[in-house]
C-alpha cells in the first residue's frame, strides 16, 4: 500500500522544478510549521505563483486576532436571489472558473411556506429578473459550526477550527477523501475535481494561505468568511457585494457590533440547529 | 538461508502451474493493465474523470470497499462453524479462510486508494511521520483495525505454512490465541466500517443505528457464498478434501443470516415509510424514484429478488442440499449483497444532498475499468497464495529434508 502511494506520488510530481516538487510533497502541517517554514513555504508559493500567473501574488499567514469570533447574520426578507454574492467570492476568492466552476456560496428558491424541507428547493432557478412571486431566496454558505463535522472526521486534521472561529483548510495537507463533503450538513465545502482553472489576469493577489491562495487538484475548499480580509478589518466580500443589504457581519465577542445588535434584536434562527453543529451563521427576517 | 531458500522457492512456484492456472493470471493481469491505464488518466485528469461530483462525493469505488471489508470479515467468521460443526479439514479451513480475509482487505484498501484524491500525499496518514486523527476520526479508526485485522490474517496463515513447510506443527500457543482474536477483531473492521456512515448526522440514510447490525447479516451471506464457491474450485483443481456435508451446513447457516438481513432491512423500511419524514426522500429514491429520478431503482429491485430468492434457495433442504441450486444460490446472494451494500447503500446517501438537491450518479467506464482491474488484482492475490499455500499443505511443497525425491506435484500435472 505504501509503496503503491508514493509510486502515485512520484508520478503526480509533474512540476518542472523537481526541488519544489520534493520541498512540496515533503512540506509539513501547516499547525506544526515553525516561523522559519512558513517563511519558506511562502517563499515557494510566491514564486510559483509568480510564474504561473505573471503577478506578484502575496501570500498571508496572519493569525487570529485575539479576541475575534466572527459571526455572519443574513436577512431572509431582503435578498433577492441575485447571486452578486457568489460571484463576488469566486472573483475574491480564486475559485476554479470553469470546467467546472466551483461555488461557496449556493443561493437556493424556495417556495414561500416551506422552510425547512429544502427538498423542494432549486438550485439552478434562472428567470430572466428576481425575485420572482411567490419564492423565497435562501444562500447557503459554510456556516463556521463551533462544533463543526467536518473537522471531527477528517482522518489527517487537515481541516481545524481557528481561534477566531473560522474553519479552514491545509490545502497542501488534505488528502482528497472527501469525508469533510459526506459530514457536512450544509454542503459547505467543495472538491476540486479537476486542475482549477484560474485565468492569469483574473487572479486576486491578495491572499491567505488558509483561505484564497490558488488551490491545487483533487483537494476540498470551503468559505472561511474571506480570512484573508477579515483578519485586516475588512467585510467579506460577499457582503460587501450585495446590493439590498442583506447580509451582515461582526466580532460575536464585541457587545457593541451590528452581529451582536441583531442576535439581541431580531428573531434569529440557525439552519439544521437539531443537529447541534452551533453555525455562527444566523438568518432573520426583518420584515 | 532458510528464510531465503523458501522465499526463492516460493517466487519460482507462483510462476509454474498448469495451463489452466496460467491463462488465469494472463487474463487477471491483462484486467489490471486496462485498470493500471485508465487510473494513470485518473491521476493526471483528477477525479473529474469519476462520475462523483460534490452532491454524490462517494461511488463505486466506496462501494466496493463496503463490500470487501465484508467479505474480509466473513470470511474468518467460517472459522467457528468450522469449528463447531467439525468440518475437516479445519486447519485448511483455518488457513482459506484468512487468506482469504486478507486478500479481501488488500483489495478493500486498493479501493481506498483509488479513490483518494490525493494519493501522493498518503503518507499524511502514517502515525508519527504524518497525523492519523485519532480517535476522532471514524476514518482513522478504519485505518487501524484494517491494517491490524490485515497483519492478523497475514501473520497466522504463513506462521502455519512456514512451519508445515519445514515439516513441523505449528505452535499453538501461539496460532490459536491469534486465530480466537480475529475473529471479535473481524465483527470489529465491519462494525468500525458501519459506524464511517451511522456517525454521520448530516445523511439520515446512515444515521440509523442497525447500519451494523446490517452489515455483519448481509456479510455473513455474501462472504460464505464466496467461500462455497471458492471451495468447490479448490476441490475440482486442488483436490481440497472438503465434504458436501461442510457446504450444505455453512448454506443453512446463511439461509439464516439472509433471514435476519431481511428482516433488518424489514425494520427500518417499516420505520421510514410508516413515520415518513423529510428522511424518507433517501429511501423514496432508491425503492421508487423521487421527482423522476430513478436511476438506482432497478438495481435495488433486482437485487432484492436476487437475495430473496436465494434466502428461498437456502432455506428449502432439497434446494440447498443440491449442488446446481446451491451454486445459483450463492451467486444471487454475491451479486444481491454487492448491489444492496455497494451502489444501494453507499448514493442514497448523498441524494438528495444536504440542500434537497438531485444529482444522478452511475459509475462511468472509468470506474468500472478501474474498479474490474482492482478486482482482478485481489483475485490474483488470492490466486497466488493458494497457488503456495495447497502444496504446502498437501505435503507436495516441503522443505528439501523432508522432500520425497523426485516425486513431482501430483496434482501439478506439468514439470515444475
């Protein structure tokens, strides 16, 4: 069995560079990194991005700012069903663009009366105006559970929660059993079935190693409410893409933020709250 | 050197054998080229070549892992109707039994493998050099008792044919608390294998606490029709000395296995449809379609009528005591177990996915190329332990002092 992986290893080793070839298929959990690592490991990154796309991609490691537990608030009665949100994230966020696409964000029509049978939604609903009469529009995201299974049954944690609250991924450390895809209750992550495809002058430099850098084959990604913003103070991109206001975002450990102020004032839910992953993702409705 | 000697004969035994056995491994070779080619596209592509998209994450190849964990559990399992009911030979049982078990878990863990998306970085797994997430994770759980059931069922048949080749009885003391301890530790890799899926909330279709009990029924079926089979076999080309009474015996006992799947299976259709939750959808699919979506409702209905009518089969004396009926029997139930824990167990639980969407899955040519080329190494394996193990046991393949001379394997028929 061993010896049949890394047979499979060697063959995948199809960089040019064979030396970042090694440095990557020898490249340790991104957890037990030191500082010195880290700054190789990004070295690398760097200049292979930079090779691959021809811009000056840079790379972040910043860790969780103390006293930080994001929460995401999201108002039922105001969206529309226009998915700005999704493509948003896929520009801010390097989604794979085609062949085939990948989403974090999945907005779903539902028919007016029915909430929690999600059966009866569409995914692919495409009129030519929204919203439409007679439907609701539900985006469904990764929820960021503070008891989160995906993280529990991924066989090498290489997905963890951080102390900020965001749930995140090594790309470099998952093995590609899509465990994490069979526990999530919310289809909050998704796999790259094939090479992503991410145009040259499409790319968003900014990024996060646990969140948008470039993702590689046959490895899972999910949301992680733009770490690669948030931990510099910034809105996800998601919610500074939506055009009626919907969506809402904050420190839960703040009692003076906008998420804070709507947990006290608004009637809140959590989907799927009997399976007891506690999402840090509340829906309302203002109206 | 006596280590070596009986390496070196051993690789020169598996490469002699009768016309019959030769065009046998041509052929599983030449299944495992046609798998070798479409996994190296696999590799290259991603698993984009698959038919598995995020809404049905796990296929065919998950499928068959179930399966063979199965088998591999069952196949030990033998040994305490061997035992209790005084089949002879028992040792030989003893040792067929767990090579059998342990080629099983080779080709389950193959099966893993090819469905890794990631296989270079497999080392990730490895206690010490990598992280094994232990024991949170149901998947490392299988790990370990996959790995330890797989030395368990390698260490106790070659202890025994080492010492029978070297003309000396193998210690007790040490095969037969080995051989007590793989069997719990065989109910352990199927029950640990159930919980990978039960544990999970977000598939209701799992989460039902008799997914173990139905699997340790339904592998005590598909595992034993294997093991009748493959006894059948030995006796016509190896002149395996097992009685008909052995067979009809480990028969009824699967006619009563196949009862209790049934009847399992019985409980929690009662459950689903009676109480008919949002929950149902998953079962609703697989039995009669949802919203138009029936691609899995053929297979599970064939594959119901293949399992009753096997449990028929099994259950009537004159059938079962009947070689051609028997033989038809234990077929049915193969390819009705495979169905029912393979396809049928594995896609109803992603459809419909955890936001109520609908994504048909069938295996491509891929996945079946594939899939037929890691069975056929796991047929080969098997080929080739038994190709060592019944001349050992036979008493034709025995260590130069104990050799009769210039007596050549009998049942060999060719020069060596």
């Amino acid at each position: 069995m061993l010896s049949l992986g890394a047979l499979a290893g060697l063959s995948l080793g199809n960089l040019s560079c064979t030396r970042r070839a090694r440095e990557e298929f020898l490249q340790k959990h991104f957890r037990e990194m030191t500082e010195a690592d880290k700054a190789a490991v990004i070295g690398r990154l760097e200049a292979q991005y930079q090779q691959q796309y021809g811009k000056a991609v840079r790379v972040g490691t910043e860790p969780a700012v103390p006293g930080t537990l994001w929460g995401y608030g999201l108002d039922l009665s105001r969206c529309i069903g226009c998915r700005r949100c999704v493509y948003a994230c896929v520009q801010e966020n390097n989604q794979s663009r085609g062949n085939p696409q990948l989403q974090w964000i999945r907005v779903i029509r539902l028919k007016k009366g029915s909430l929690i049978n999600l059966e009866n939604s569409e995914h692919y609903y495409d009129p030519a105006t929204v919203p439409e009469p007679g439907f609701m529009y539900m985006p469904v995201q990764c929820q960021q559970c503070e008891n989160p299974p995906c993280v529990r049954v991924c066989p090498v944690k290489a997905t963890w929660k951080e102390p900020d609250g965001l749930v995140v991924v090594d790309y470099n450390w998952c093995i590609g059993c899509r465990y994490c895809i069979a526990a999530c209750p919310y289809k909050g992550r998704v796999f790259n079935w094939a090479e992503p495809t991410l145009p040259p002058q499409e790319i968003n430099p900014e990024v996060h190693y646990l969140g948008n850098r470039p993702r590689m084959k046959n490895v899972v990604e999910k949301c992680t409410f733009c770490v690669q913003r948030v931990r510099k103070g910034r809105y996800p991109a998601c919610v500074e893409a939506c055009p009626t206001g919907t969506r809402k975002f904050g420190n839960l450990l703040d009692p003076a933020s906008e998420i804070r102020y709507l947990i006290e004032h608004k009637r809140v839910f959590r989907m799927k709250e009997d399976l007891n992953t506690e999402p840090k993702f509340y829906y309302f409705f203002s109206a | 050197m006596k280590a070596w000697r009986f390496f070196r004969e051993t690789v020169q035994m598996v490469f002699v054998g009768t016309r019959a056995y030769t065009l046998w491994c041509a052929f599983l070779l030449a299944v495992i080229g046609v798998g070798i080619a479409f996994y190296l596209k696999q590799l290259d592509q991603g698993l984009i070549v698959t038919s598995m998209r995020d809404q049905v994450s796990w296929g065919l190849y998950i499928g068959n892992f179930t399966y063979l964990v199965g088998v591999a559990a069952a196949a030990v399992l033998l040994v305490i109707p061997a035992y209790i009911y005084h089949f002879d030979p028992i040792k030989e049982i003893v040792v067929l039994g767990e090579l059998l078990a342990a080629s099983a878990i080779i080709t389950a863990l193959l099966f893993v493998l090819a469905d890794l998306g990631r296989p270079d970085r497999f080392w990730h797994m490895i206690p010490v050099i990598g992280i094994l997430s232990f024991p949170d994770s149901l998947l490392a759980w299988d790990v370990v008792v996959l790995n330890g059931y797989l030395v368990l069922n390698t260490v106790v048949p070659i202890t025994i044919l080492v010492k029978t080749y070297f003309g000396k009885e193998p210690s007790r003391r040490l095969v037969i608390p080995l051989v007590l301890l793989s069997i719990p530790w065989a109910v352990g890799i199927h029950t640990v294998t159930a919980f990978l899926y039960n544990g999970l909330a977000a598939r209701p279709f799992w989460n039902a606490s008799i997914l173990a009990p139905r699997f340790l029924a339904s592998a005590f079926c598909s595992g034993p029709a294997m093991a009748i089979l493959i006894f059948q076999i030995l006796r016509k080309t190896a002149g395996m000395k097992i009685k008909n009474e052995a067979l009809f015996k480990i028969s009824e006992l699967m006619a009563y296995s196949m009862f209790i799947n049934l009847f399992l299976l019985g409980a929690e259709l009662f459950k689903e449809y009676y109480s008919a939750t949002i929950h149902l959808a998953p079962m609703e699919y697989l039995y009669q379609g949802l919203h138009g979506h029936n691609a899995l409702v053929p297979w599970i209905w064939t594959a119901t009528a293949m399992n009753i009518t096997a449990f028929i089969l099994f259950l009537i004396p004159r059938t079962r005591e009947n070689l051609v009926t028997l033989n038809i029997g234990s077929l049915l139930i193969i390819a009705g177990v495979w169905v029912e824990k393979g396809l049928g167990l594995i896609v109803p639980g992603f459809i419909p996915d955890p936001l109520g969407e609908i994504y048909e899955y069938l295996p491509n040519s891929t996945e079946i190329a594939i899939s037929l080329g890691i069975w056929a190494c796991g047929l080969l394996i098997f080929t080739l332990f038994m190709r060592i193990a019944i001349p050992i046991q036979r008493g034709d393949f025995v260590h130069a002092r104990h050799e009769k001379p210039a007596l050549p394997p009998q049942y060999e028929r060719i020069k060596p």
